[in-house]
C-alpha cells in the first residue's frame, strides 16, 4: 500500500497531493486521510500470452478497487506498455470521485496490462483478455466491480470479458462489464458519451467565461474513442478546430480541420499523420497552439511545469484523466487558465456506463435520445454544483469538483460505519 512510502512525482503523486489539499480544506483528521488515500483492494497478476508463432510472453497485470463506500468499484481496463501499480492507483482513486461528483452508486476502480495492443494480433489480444479476466474473476461481478473501456482497449474486448467470466460463473452475466456492443446489452449512446459529455462541459464553461462557440477555436490531444468524437461534437456546435493529435502525429489548419474527412483518413491509415486537409504539426506544440479551447484526451501528465507557462488557450478541459500535473495546475492558475478537471469533464462515460448497468438489471434498452438527454442532465446538475462550489469556497474548479466528490464519499463511509 501507498501509505507509508507514497511516490513524488506521477500520476499517485498528483493524485494524493490532490486529496491532501482537500482533506485539509474540508478539516479532516488523519484516519480518514489514510481510509481515502489508500485502496481497498489490489490485485496484481501474471498474464501469460501464447503469441501466434508459438512463443510465449508474460505481461503483469493489475486490478486496484480504491473505494466500496457508495457501492460496487467502477472504472476502466487500460492495455499500455508503461501501465504500473501506481498508475493504475491514481486512476482507480480518480474513479471513486468521479462517480461520487456525478452521482452514480459507485466506488472506483482501475485496471490494467502492461502490454503494447499495437504490436499483437487479434487474436493474441482476445487470449490476454480472456486470460486476464479469468485471474481478476474472483474480484470482480455485477455487485462488485464492473470494468469498462479505456486505453488500448474496446467494446470488443469488453464482449471477450463478458464471455469469459460467463463461462467461468455457467450463465450470461450482462452486467459484468460496460462498454460492450450494443446487441450484447450495451447502451446506445455508450461509445461516444465520453466525448459527449466533454463536449457538452466545454460548451458551458465557454460560455461561463463569456466565450462563444461560433468564435471560438480549439485543440484536441488524441484521436481515439474520446478526442475524435469531442473534436466531431464541438464542430458541431460552431467550435473551429485548428489541431488534433495521435500518438504518431499531429495536423493543423488555421481555417479548421473537416473531422470526417480525418477520421476518414485515420480509418485508413492508422494515424493523423498525413492528413492531407492540413499541414504537419510537432505533436508537442499542440498543447502551445494560439486557441481558445485545448482539449487534451490522450493521456496523463502532458501539461506540466514546462509547457504550462506557454499554454495559450483560456479554458482547458481535460478529456483524459490527469493531464495536468501538480506544477502545471499552479502554473495555469496563476496565470488566470481555466482547468476543467477530468473527474467533471470526462464523466459522461462513466454516467452511460451506470445506465448500461441499469439496463442489464431491467433487461430493457433505452432509447438513444434518452440515455443521451440523461446524459446532459446529470452532467449539468454536477456543473452547477461545482462552479457554485467554487465560488462560494474561492476554490479552482478541480478543488471544488474534488471537494464535492469527497464529502460524498466521506459521508457514506460515516453512515455505514467501520466494520468490525
Ligand atoms: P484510446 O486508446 O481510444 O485513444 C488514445 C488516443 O491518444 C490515441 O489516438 C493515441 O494515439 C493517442 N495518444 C497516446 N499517447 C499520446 C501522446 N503522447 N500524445 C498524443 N496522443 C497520444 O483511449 P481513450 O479511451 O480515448 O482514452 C483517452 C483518455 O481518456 C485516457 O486518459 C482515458 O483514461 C480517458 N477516459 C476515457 C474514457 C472512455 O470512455 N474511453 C472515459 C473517461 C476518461
């Protein structure tokens, strides 16, 4: 556990300098800053791999259940190269003030595979899956903790986790995961809620800071399931953006990038690189770029004391979870930039995750206009409470948002009480 020997910098660092701030404004004693700052449950595991010339590799693998306060642990699986333990920690905390801030009956959760998806097989990606599920399976179920999509991974792999722990437990268990194809019991509206929801968090915080959409321009980091819908949806709304982001490029237009034609293009070839409705950017600069709006949607620690004195957008919006570290978030600060932390701006996924759940228990789809009104109606509802927070308490909004969110959690851990 992280207690005793917590890390100095990363995502676990940004993470419990967060919570420490904001166990001290809401005054706190230490036994309940350690019962928030450490997990309820890890599981590390080995995960051997049959690669499909016969050989065989061993990945780790990780499944980190922050909090059980306010009901079963919710959050993503991540396949990524450098995912560790402490990453996997950050994310899972990050999840049980996510839910909490949005209201769905959730603790947190986070897991992980220390493996590159780019560099396997299909079918070598269907194996590692199966294999991690069956070693988390003990830990994980409906009532438990319910995994979804996160980076490197998707709704099939979700479809693979479900079968799975299915055929381990003897009968269909929908409810298992989130995230999974539509005529699998996934919900309509779940595979671009995420962006939704950032897009929907951008246009109103635009407009709190008397900015509007149609003379606003924007940078979006990541093309993947949330930066291409978040760039396609603020488009959509009048919103000119100049810029987007892969792993392997970046494109920029002064006049605005056409987003269908890029996806078009990455369906093609892979990447943003060589988009022919651009010209090339550094990916570095991005972050930099003359625009009002920058949306990173990619991954953490990206904005940091470095280039946080030279970001020029007036609102940034975090799709991805910590973007931002710890030096950055006071550089911005201090120089009047506008954060809208990632437990506020990219809960949309987790809010349709919830009604997917919901369904599988009611064994009944809803519409897509429903999910998606609910959508923006709970993403609302937590806006208001936060700007209202922060006004009130002279907080940033990632104060207030984390503020609102432990006090939650913190009141449902009083009212259940310690056991034994
Ligand atoms: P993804 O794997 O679908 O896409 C990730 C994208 O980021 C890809 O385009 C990849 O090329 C790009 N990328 C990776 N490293 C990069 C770098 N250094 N610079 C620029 N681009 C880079 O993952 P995703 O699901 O879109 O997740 C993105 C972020 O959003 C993550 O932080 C994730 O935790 C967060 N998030 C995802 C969801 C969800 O529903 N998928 C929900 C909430 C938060």
């Amino acid at each position: 556990m992280t207690w005793s020997n917590p890390p100095v910098h990363g995502p676990l660092a940004d993470a419990l300098a967060q919570l420490a701030a904001t166990v001290e404004h809401l005054g706190y004693d230490e036994g309940m800053h350690q019962m928030l700052a450490t997990a309820r449950r890890e599981m590390q595991v080995s995960v051997p791999l049959r690669r499909d010339d016969g050989r065989v590799v061993v990945y780790s693998g990780y499944r980190v259940q922050h909090n059980f306060s306010r009901g079963p642990a919710k959050g993503g699986l991540r396949f990524a190269a450098n995912v560790d333990l402490d990453e996997v920690r950050a994310l899972a905390m990050w999840m049980t003030w996510k839910c909490a801030l949005v209201d769905v009956p959730y603790g947190g959760a986070k897991g992980g595979v220390a493996i590159e998806p780019r560099d396997h097989s299909q079918r070598e990606l269907e194996r590692v899956t199966r294999r991690y599920t069956s070693e988390i399976a003990p830990i994980i179920g409906p009532e438990v903790d319910i995994p979804a999509p996160d980076i490197g991974t998707n709704e099939q792999t979700m479809a693979w986790m479900m079968d799975t722990y299915s055929a381990l437990v003897g009968h269909t268990v929908q409810g298992v995961v989130t995230g999974k194809p539509v005529g699998l019991g996934g919900s309509r509206g779940r595979a671009t809620a995420t962006s939704r929801g950032v897009a929907h968090i951008s246009l109103m915080a635009m407009a709190a800071h008397g900015m509007k959409p149609e003379e606003a321009s924007a940078a979006v980091q990541g093309f993947g399931k949330v930066g291409r819908d978040a760039a396609r949806f603020l488009v959509q709304s009048g919103v000119t953006v100049r810029a987007v982001s892969d792993v392997d490029g970046a494109v920029f237009s002064e006049h605005g990038l056409d987003i269908a034609h890029l996806g078009a293009h990455v369906d093609r070839t892979g990447s943003v690189a060589g988009f022919e409705g651009g010209e090339a950017l550094d990916p570095a600069d991005l972050v930099t770029l003359d625009i009002d709006v920058l949306v990173p949607a990619a991954v953490e620690g990206v904005i940091t004391a470095d280039n946080a004195g030279h970001v020029q957008a007036s609102i940034v919006v975090e799709g991805a979870n910590g973007p931002t570290t710890k030096e950055a978030d006071a550089i911005l600060l201090e120089r009047g930039v506008v954060v809208v932390p990632d437990i506020l701006a990219n809960a949309g996924g987790v809010i349709v995750s919830y009604f997917e759940w919901v369904q599988a228990h009611q064994a009944y789809q809803w519409s897509e206009r429903e999910v998606n009104d609910r959508l923006e109606e709970r993403l609302t509802t937590a806006w208001h409470a936060v700007i209202e927070y922060a006004s009130a308490h002279s907080l940033t909004y990632r104060a207030a948002a984390t503020a609102l969110a432990v006090r939650r959690v913190t009141e449902a851990h009083r009212q259940r009480g310690l056991y034994p």
